[in-house]
C-alpha cells in the first residue's frame, strides 16, 4: 500500500512500487486525463509533475513519487492555478486542440516551462521550441501550439 498525494490529496492505493505513476492515475484512481501515447517516454502523452517539474508518467514508477506531489493535467487547469488558467485560456483562444490526444501533455509541459521562468520573461522562440521539443503531436499543431505557450507567457508577464 502506497500514499501519494495526488492534486493536493492524499490517496492511498495498493498497487506495486514499479507500477508506471500513469497506470496508478488512470487504473486506480480513475484520473483519466493523463494520456497513455507511447510508453517509452518518447511522446509526451503522459505528462504530469512531480513536485512541480514535467515528467513522464509512462516510465516513472510509483515508488518515485512517494512523499512528492503529482499535479495531473486536471487539477492544472482547473482554474485555481494563475499560469494553468493562462495556458488553458491561450489553448482555446489559438485554437490548438485537433484531434485533441496530445494535449494535456503538450499543457503539462507548457505550464511546467512557464512557471520555470522568471516571472515577467517573456520567453524566445528557440526557447518555447526547446521547451515543447519532447512533445508529440500526430495533428501537427505545432505553430498554434508555440503562439498559445507565447500567448500565455505576455498575459503573465
């Protein structure tokens, strides 16, 4: 039996300490939002953080995750948190979203970018580029998505 504290709350589940983070999430906690693309890391379907950086639930065991928190694409943008609230606004105003699998991983990562900058930067190109660079998406969305990350980035300047 594991404790994690998933979007602010304890949730005790009984799974192996080698279960992927992602299955423990969408199995047994019935937290769906966090897509399963690749399971290799490669994709980027399945990002969550982990104390507040990006990473790829598909590899990450459970075990890692213990007496850290994981904040899954539904408690980010559920509008209690500033930058979640601003990427969320950029994505619908840019029309990012096509097919729509990838994309809680594409704003995990954006978030995640975002809140790593100072506050007030106003981030390059290159940078969102190399920010956005482990995320995949088949629909090619890829100018819309670097306009919304670059959007949100003014509103919170």
């Amino acid at each position: 039996m594991s404790t994690l504290n998933v979007n602010g709350s304890p949730r005790a589940i009984d799974v192996d300490g080698d279960t992927p983070i992602l299955w423990a999430l969408r199995d047994t906690l019935g937290l769906t939002g966090t897509k399963f693309g690749c399971g290799a890391a490669l994709c980027g379907a399945c990002t969550v953080h982990l104390d507040g950086q990006a990473i790829r639930s598909c590899v990450t065991p459970v075990s890692a995750a213990e007496g850290k928190k994981i904040t899954t694409i539904e408690a980010a943008t559920d509008g209690h948190d500033r930058v979640g609230r601003a990427v969320h606004a950029a994505w619908v105003k840019h029309d990012v979203a096509q097919c729509g699998y990838c994309q809680s991983g594409q704003i995990m990562s954006a978030i995640a970018f975002l809140k790593s900058l100072p506050r007030g930067k106003k981030p390059t190109g290159a940078e969102i580029e190399s920010a956005m660079a482990g995320n995949i998406c088949r629909c090619g969305t890829y100018d819309r998505i670097r306009a919304a990350v670059a959007d949100a980035a003014r509103t919170l300047a």
